[in-house]
C-alpha cells in the first residue's frame, strides 16, 4: 500500500471533522476503493470493494409508444470551460485547479457575492484571466497557450479556505447566463494527487466545445435538444446526407450547404428545448449552423441514424402457409430424418 499508485480521496482527518464523504467518479472505468490505513491491513481484511462505473446510455423518455432522446455531451469532452452547466468542486487547501478553454472566447474570474453569482450580475467582475489567456496583475497561477486553447491552474492555499464564485464574464454575463460558472468551495484536509479539473455537467445540452455522439433511432422516434435561451446556437439538418464532416463544418461552407434551420437562435430566445422527428428513415447530419460553421467544426455535430420501423408481424423464422400448402410447408420446415421416422411409424400403426 506504501508504493500503490493510489488517490487518497478522504483522509483520516477529513473523518475526524466529517463522518460521510460522498464520492464523485469523473470518468467510465473500474475503481479500486480501499482503505489504506495500516500498510494495506485493513484493505486485506475486508474494507475494500470495486466500484464499476459505466458510460452513461443516451438519456430518453418513453411516451404513447414514442421515443424520445435527449441529445447529451460525450463525457471524455467534458473539461472544457464552456457556455453550458458546469460542476460545483469541493477542494481542499493544496489542490490545484484546472482550466481548459478556448483561446479569444472565454475569461475567468470571480463574482464576491452569491446573489451576483446567480444572476450573473457582472457589475464587480474581477477578472483572473482574460480571453486571450493572460494572467492579470496579482493573481495566482500559471496558463500554457497552445492550438487555440488555454490552460489556467492554480494551486489553494489557506487564504482560499470559503466559497468563490467562479464565472465567464463575456457578453455582459450572457455565457455565464448560458451555464458558465462554477462554485468552488475550499476547507483545510489532504489534498487530491491529481489537479481537480473544471468540468462541464453530463447532462442533455447542445452547446460548443463539447462533443456528441452518433445515435440511431427508430422512425418515429424523437430527438430533444436543450440549450441556453441566450440565442447562441441553432439546430440544422444537413439535406445531403453524404456530406463529410470536413467540408460540412469548413469556415464558408455553412453558407452555401444544402440545410434546413429546424431550430433557430431566436427560437431557443424563447423555448430552450426543441424536440425534432425525422419523417423519413436515412442518415441526417445535425449541426450548429452558428459562425460560419465554426461552431460545427468545434464539437457542434452528429449524426442520427434513423430505421425504419418493423413491421407488427415480421417475425425472423415466421411462415404463413397458404389454404392447401400446408403438405409443402410442413415438408419445407421439417427435416427430412424425422419425415422418414414419422413415416415409419405411419406404416407400422396402419399395418397392425
């Protein structure tokens, strides 16, 4: 236990001022939960189990006999400082905090009360970050540049210890109004091994920065898309369902392409779910038409794989014989070792 490669989630100290601790997995895999007290003795006699945790199935609703799927982010694309929902992180003095956004697109920094937090009431912003990634004067931490993106951390020390109410300030608290903000709350304890990323909410919303699945649905079904009712996005189907995603989401080419605008930014100004029903089985490429299809090159896009329903009585296997066949159906569906046996049997019965 000395040399494991192990997270120390909740040490004995934290016990001796908090009797539950409550557990979050990041990420899909399988865990070795322990306790690692005594050099691995505890562990050895009976205080370990495993914690076995999996992708989460697209979330859907089942009503009158119809489908629905609500359209949610890929979980591995989740750290990203984004305009979406984003996960409240309790930390202790020593952690280090992650950022990971989009360079000329997000700022970070800190709103004092919680009133103004809810609200996004930007009036006292105090900005860490700026969008083009650079640290203002007097704040902690250090940022790395690279491909368009940048990386904020930070590490807490004591003077941390209390709640800080993290946002986006842009647009006059339009993305922070769109989801981007995050509660942070500091307590003294043993801090974790690894940086605490800042992470989006898997739950259904359709936003950039953030990836989708594929899915496939039955015809018929239904496909619900939330979003931020700040007027930032859309939903457009692709007509030509050949089209690579490359050239679909190629800076110019959003305004040329072949598209239906099923949802619009002014429609999500007025309703933050759309639910869209294919009419017609076939492969339909979704994407947010929004700046010149950048949004679309940045995550925005899927595809939906729609089939044809089956029909009530087309069971794999299943004949009908038609009035007089039923000598040459049973003829074809019988084998033929047990219509010699059979016939056998005829005999010997109709010759007693």
């Amino acid at each position: 236990m000395e040399t494991a490669d192990r997270t120390v989630a909740y040490s004995t100290e934290d016990f001796k001022t908090g009797a539950t601790f409550v557990w979050t997995p990041t990420a899909a895999g399988t865990y070795h939960v322990v306790c690692s007290v005594g050099s691995g003795s505890h562990c050895a006699f009976g205080q370990n189990f495993k914690v076995m945790v999996e992708a989460a199935a697209p979330t859907m609703t089942t009503a009158n006999g119809v489908t629905t799927y609500s359209v949610v982010p890929r979980e591995d694309s989740l750290h990203y400082w984004g305009m979406n929902p984003h996960d409240d992180i309790v930390a202790k003095v020593g952690d280090t905090i992650h950022f990971k956004t989009a360079q000329g697109f997000h700022d970070i920094g800190l709103v004092p009360t919680s009133a103004e937090y809810s609200s996004c009431d930007m009036t006292n912003f105090d900005m860490w970050v700026n969008t083009a990634g650079a640290i203002q004067a007097d704040k902690p931490g250090t940022v790395t540049v690279a491909n368009g993106m940048y990386e904020y951390e930070f590490t807490l020390t004591e003077d941390h210890i209390g709640t800080w109410y993290f946002v986006c300030s842009v647009a006059l608290g339009g993305h922070c109004r769109a989801g981007q903000k995050m509660l942070l709350t500091v307590t003294a304890g043993t801090p974790a091994a690894e940086p605490l990323k800042v992470m989006g909410s898997h739950v259904p919303f359709w936003t950039v920065g953030l990836m989708y699945d594929d899915m496939t649905i039955t015809l018929g079904d239904s496909v619900s898309f939330t979003s931020d009712m700040e007027g930032y996005h859309d939903v457009a189907v692709l007509v030509d369902a050949e089209c690579p995603e490359a050239e679909c989401c190629a800076a110019g080419a959003m305004e040329t392409a072949d598209r239906t605008v099923a949802y619009s930014t002014e429609d999500f100004k007025t309703g933050a779910t759309f639910v869209w029903t294919p009419t017609a089985a076939g492969t339909y490429h979704v994407v947010c038409s929004v700046g010149s299809g950048s949004h679309c090159a940045f995550g925005q896009n899927f595809k939906v794989m729609v089939e044809a329903a089956a029909e009530d009585d087309d069971v794999i296997g299943a004949t009908t014989p038609s009035p007089g066949d039923e000598e040459s159906s049973a003829s074809s569906t019988v084998p033929a070792a047990l219509l010699a046996v059979m016939a056998a049997v005829a005999s010997l019965v109709y010759s007693q």
